[in-house]
C-alpha cells in the first residue's frame, strides 16, 4: 500500500470514528465511547451529548466508564 493510499484509508477511518461519536451522543443512557487519539492518550464520552474528557493511559478511561453499560472502543 502506498502513502497516497493510506491517506484515504485514514480519512474514512476518522469519518467513521466520528459517525460512531453522533450514534453514541444519540443514546440517552448506558452507552459510552473511548477513542485512542493520535497523541497516544485516550478520549472517553458519556452519552447524551457530554464533552469527551481526555485521559493519559487507557485503564483511567475505562476507569470514567465503569459505569455504562455499553462502551464502544476505538483504538486505531
């Protein structure tokens, strides 16, 4: 694969990463959602609607989330 042919790739990646973000800011209870960011540290958000807090390792993430039913992770 090329570089001009991953850079595609990673758009539809991050479009499809943010698809996934609106579905979850929609539920009303239970689901959350825990990015890895190019930065290597992690984004977690509680639905409905509440900003995403940054967190330096995975395990502080899940730790915030411990407590939703449903946690959708990403971690391209």
């Amino acid at each position: 694969m090329t570089r001009s042919e991953v850079k595609p790739l990673n758009n539809s990646i991050k479009a499809r990463i943010t698809r996934l973000q609106a579905i979850a800011a929609q539920k009303q209870e239970g689901a959350a959602l825990m990015t890895l960011l190019e930065n290597g540290t992690w984004a977690a958000c509680r639905a409905p609607q509440s900003p995403a807090k940054v967190f330096q390792t995975e395990q502080a993430a899940r730790d915030y989330l411990s407590d939703c039913e449903c946690v959708i992770i990403i971690d391209l």
